[in-house]
C-alpha cells in the first residue's frame, strides 16, 4: 500500500518543471508589469504613472473609446453569431461539422493580411476607412470565436428537453427563452470573453483599419514601448495594468473559466 | 437519433430552412470575400493589392525562384527568412510545449485537489492574457534580466502560450485511461520512464497530437507576443514581416501567392481528414 502511495505521490512531481516555467514566465512578468507600473525611471515608487493617465484627456477617452469599441464589436458578434450557432447546431445537414470548419478556416490566413484584404475590400466598393471599417474588420476578425463555442455548447445540448419543452405546450418562443438560450449561457460567456478580450487589446488591427488615424488603448500601450525610452515604459507597465484589471475583471465576471477552452 | 432529429428543423417550414441556410452561407461569403480577393489578386503581377493587371502566373514563379523577371530584381530575401524563422519557431515552441504540457498535464492529474486548482488556475492565465499583455511582460522580463532578445525569447515566448492548450487536450485522455496500467507496468519492473513511453505515451497520443497542432497553428498565427520578444536584430516571422511591411506602404505582392497556397493546403488536408473520418464512421455502421 504505501508502495504504491509512492508511485502516487512520485508522478505529481512531473508537473514541477511547468510549475517553475509558469512561475519564471507568467507569474513573474506579470509581478514586474506592476513593479514598472509604480515606480519612475530610477526605480523610485511613483504614482506619477497613473496620475499622468487620469490627467489626460485624450488617453482616458481613448480608453473610453477602445472599451466601447470593443463592447459594439462582442455585441454585434453575438447577434450575428448565436443564429448562425444555432442553425448549424439545430439543422439537419449531412455534415455539420463541414460548415463549422468553414467557418474556422479563414482563421489560417495570417489576420494582419485578411485585415489588409478587408482594407483592400472597402477600397473597392469605395467605402471610407474610419470607424465603420474598423468595427467591421474586428467583427469579421473574431466573428468565428463567438460562433464556435456557442456551437459547441447548443450542440452538447440535450435536445429531448426541447422535445419535452414543446410536449408540456411551451410555444417556440418560450422554448427558445426558457430552455435554449439559458442552456446555451455558457457558450455566450465563453464567446463574449473571447471576443471581448482581443478586441480591447488589439492594436495592429486598428492601426490597419483606421490608416493609423483611430488610436486603441492596445496602440497606446503598443507606442509607450515602441519609442520614448524607458520612462515610457513606466507609464506602459501603469496601461497595462489598467488593462490587466479590465481582462480579469472580464473573466471573473464571465464565469466558469474552464469553459473557455473547450 | 433519428427521432431527436425530428424536432429540429426538419419540422420547420420550408421557407425557413431556406433563410435559415441562406443566413449560414451569407456570412460564409461575407468571411470569405478577402480571402478570395487575396486568391485572385495572387495571378496578377501588379505591385499595388488590387490592381487589375491581367492573368498571370508570375507572382507564384517569383515567390519560388525568388527573383521577379519582369522587374529584374530580387524577391525580399527578408519573406524567405521570415518564413524559415515563422516555421522553425512553430515547430521548436510546439515539440517544447507538447513535452512540458503532457508532463504538466500527468502531474496535474494526480495532484491534491489543492495543488491541482492552483496548477489549473495559473495554466489558465496565459490563455485568458491578451497576447499584447503577454508580450509585454515578457519584454519587461527579459529587459530586467539583461536577456538579448532574439530567436530564443520569442521561443520560450511561444511555449509560454501554447502549453496552457496541450495540456487542456491531454488532461481529457488521462481522465480515459485506465490508471492501474501504469502500476502495472511499474510492478512489471518497468522504470517510470519506460511506463510513460510505452505504457502511457500509447493512451495520451491523441491528446499530444491535437495540442501540438494546435500549438503550431498559435504560434504560426502570432503577432502580438512575437513583436514584443523580438527584438530588434532583423528577426521577423511572417506575421511581424506583414505588420512592417503594412506599415511602410506597399504589401510585398509574393504574399498573395504564399497565402493562397497555404489556405489551398489547409483546405485540402481538411477535406482529406473529413473524407477519412466519414468512412471511419461508415465502417463503424
């Protein structure tokens, strides 16, 4: 018996080089975004960072502006994406999974260059770059991570409670409110965070998108540590950590995190 | 089976599984009209994406001897190196990334649930960081450390987020095994290592295999993590190469041909996977 306890106890110590990597290139990193973030070029502490931040206007609006951005985009992704879930889920084609991966497949263009081919797209009907453009591009972007997980939790579901739903005399849209959409909750979480979080962090994108003329927050960041030196790079550690708060807010409030990875 | 399929939407009217289909293939269009104008712009010569400027095959004879007659000039030689770096990294972050992540995802599994939660929680945070917060972490790590950025950091970068999904794919198999196998094979007299080879490595294939694909694709598909580790000695994969490209003006016009065969391949190998698998299920029948 306690032989075999050893065996055991032995095979969890497999997961101790992850253990240390995680810590040296996750946890580790991350506990210096904040060490940056509070203190100046010398080291000293600070909150000049923040205070630089809140003080100006055009980065709180940025800000403001890249959450709102970011919230249309998951919001239109959802009521383009939960239909489409729902009809390849619910509809009797040969080969379902045929039109779940069509849907997956552009994802293997590099996005930098499908966004450019959207540019390129817009160029030709003559429609302006800007705004529109932008939200367009994103939505199209990371439209398939909201309809894969809503996908896949519909197609999990146990469509003899709908049957059951529909026997007790529940009409369609009852079905649909009381028994589809509340089983299917999960799915909408996993594909609002997984849209969401890209979205508000994103800077290539819009700099594509936009001919550099709609700065994101994720831009910010981005040119805090692209030019400046290092005093720019305090106040890019203080963005960041503005950004980490958003991300795990986002996941904690988004519920069961286990959810987003299947 | 057949009888739950009856109360989809097969009991739905004919016009509405017209719109319902038609929805679907509405928004494959609008998904897929960039990638289609990449396809057709890759016959054309013209330097500019999306001018017109006839039928030809030269983009793709220029993209595979590297030299562009018509122009008389060279092909970037930067595309090539940026192709050679995007694979060489894809495939050193995945086989690193499938060993750490397969080990992990054992130890994981026959960890206290303490240990366990705790393991589980921190291998979810590189997946729910968005690669620009990655990125920039690990360029303040390497700065703090006086590491020279270069090839290696963007490897040990790319392991940093491709772990987390391997082990996720890995954790379901070993759930599946049987777990006296493994004591069996020890009680036989084999090391743990001879265990884990030829006893466990046989069960946890699957799950290697899809996390190492997906590994690649990650890292293939990376930008944002890739751009903040590196560096600034010339090294560039392609996502990073298009970004600098795009930002100078002019796309290097032998990505559409490249492009266009990569998504030609994928699409064939998925068609392929989709056949087998359909006669796999046949047989099963």
């Amino acid at each position: 018996m306690s032989n075999w306890k050893l065996k055991i106890q032995s095979r969890d110590k497999w997961a101790w080089p992850y253990t240390i990597f995680l810590i040296c290139l996750v946890v580790l990193p991350l506990v210096l975004i904040g060490v940056y973030a509070f203190t100046d070029s010398t080291g000293e502490f600070t909150l000049l960072n923040f205070a630089s931040f809140f003080t100006k206007s055009t980065a709180i609006n940025t800000f403001i502006y890249s959450i709102g951005i970011a919230l249309i985009t998951t919001i239109i992704c959802l009521l383009l994406g939960y239909p489409a879930a729902y009809i390849m889920a619910m509809a009797d084609f040969k080969t379902p999974h045929v039109i779940a991966m069509l849907f997956i497949l552009p994802m293997w263009i590099n996005f930098l260059l499908r966004t450019i081919a959207t540019v390129e797209l817009f160029g030709m009907f003559g429609l302006p770059l800007g705004e529109g453009a932008l939200i367009f591009g994103m939505v199209y972007d990371f439209l398939p991570f909201m309809i894969y997980p809503i996908y896949n939790t519909l197609q999990k579901m146990d469509t003899n409670l709908i049957e059951a739903a529909h026997d007790l005399g529940a009409n369609r849209i009852q079905v649909f409110t009381k028994v589809t959409l509340p089983l299917s909750m999960p799915g909408i979480y996993s594909g609002i965070i997984m849209v969401f979080m890209p979205t508000v962090s994103t800077f290539a994108i819009a700099e594509l998108l936009t001919h550099n003329k709609i700065p994101l927050f994720g831009s910010l960041i981005q040119r805090s540590f692209g030019e400046g030196g290092i005093a720019m790079w305090n106040y890019g550690a203080a963005l960041s950590l503005i950004m980490l708060v958003i991300i795990g807010l986002t996941s904690f409030f988004g519920g069961d995190k286990e959810d987003i990875n299947r | 089976m057949k009888k739950t399929r009856t109360t989809k939407l097969e009991t739905r009217s004919l016009w509405e599984r017209i719109g319902a289909q038609s929805y679907l293939w509405l928004l494959l269009i609008v998904l897929y009209a960039p990638i289609l104008l990449i396809i057709i712009f890759s016959f054309t010569q013209s330097k500019v994406f999306g001018n017109w400027e006839g039928f030809t095959f030269g983009l793709y004879q220029n993209l595979f001897t590297g030299y562009d007659a018509t122009a008389n000039v060279q092909v970037d030689p930067n595309l090539y190196r940026a192709i050679l770096y995007t694979i060489v990294i894809a495939f050193s972050s995945a086989i690193i990334s499938t060993m750490l992540g397969t080990l992990a995802a054992i130890g994981i599994y026959y960890m206290r649930p303490r240990g366990r939660k705790t393991l589980t929680f921190l291998n979810s945070v590189p997946m729910i960081n968005p690669d620009i917060l990655t990125g920039i972490s690990l360029f303040l790590l390497f700065v703090f450390l006086g590491i020279s950025r270069g090839l290696g950091t963007v490897i040990a970068a790319h392991v940093v987020f491709c772990t987390p999904y391997v082990v996720l794919s890995v954790l379901p198999r070993l759930s599946k095994m049987d777990p006296n196998i493994y004591e069996a094979a020890l009680d036989l007299g084999a090391t743990p290592f001879q265990a884990l080879r030829k006893v466990m490595m046989p069960e946890l294939w699957p799950g290697m295999i899809s996390g190492f694909l997906l590994s690649l694709t990650l890292s293939i598909d990376d930008f944002g993590v890739t751009f903040f580790t590196k560096g600034s000695n010339g090294l560039e994969t392609l996502s990073t190469f298009i970004y600098a490209d795009a930002r100078k003006g002019g796309l290097t016009p032998e990505l559409r041909p490249l492009f266009s065969l990569i998504f030609l391949t994928i699409l064939v190998l998925l068609i392929i996977m989709n056949i087998r698998t359909n006669r796999q299920q046949q047989k099963q029948k």
